[in-house]
C-alpha cells in the first residue's frame, strides 16, 4: 500500500477536532497546518467543516 502525506487545512473555522480524531483513529500520516507552503507539499487535502464555506472562504 502506498502511503500519501495528507494536509488538513487550519482556517480557524470548521470542525477540525473531528477530523484530526477520525484520521488519527484510521492511522493516516497527516499534518495540521494554516502555511500554504506546507499545505501544499502535501498529497492529499482536507478542508474541515460542514456549513463553514463563508469562513473558509474569508479565511483562505
């Protein structure tokens, strides 16, 4: 099995607690980070939260 390096996107905003306890919980390589130099070095990205899009979108 190949294993990607997967960023989860800190904006202040969204439900990123949850995420971080889900893919601990599933044993994926991951990173937390709001640096997008580091974000994007990564294979695979997340962007937490369920109704956050005008958070996220002033945040980004």
């Amino acid at each position: 099995m190949i294993s990607k390096r997967i960023a989860v996107v800190d904006y202040k905003a969204g439900n990123l607690k949850s995420v971080e306890t889900s893919l601990k919980y599933l044993g994926a390589d991951f990173f937390i980070s709001k640096e997008p130099g580091k974000v994007l070095k990564a294979d695979s990205l997340i962007i937490p939260g369920v109704g956050e899009a005008r958070a996220a979108m002033e945040n980004l």
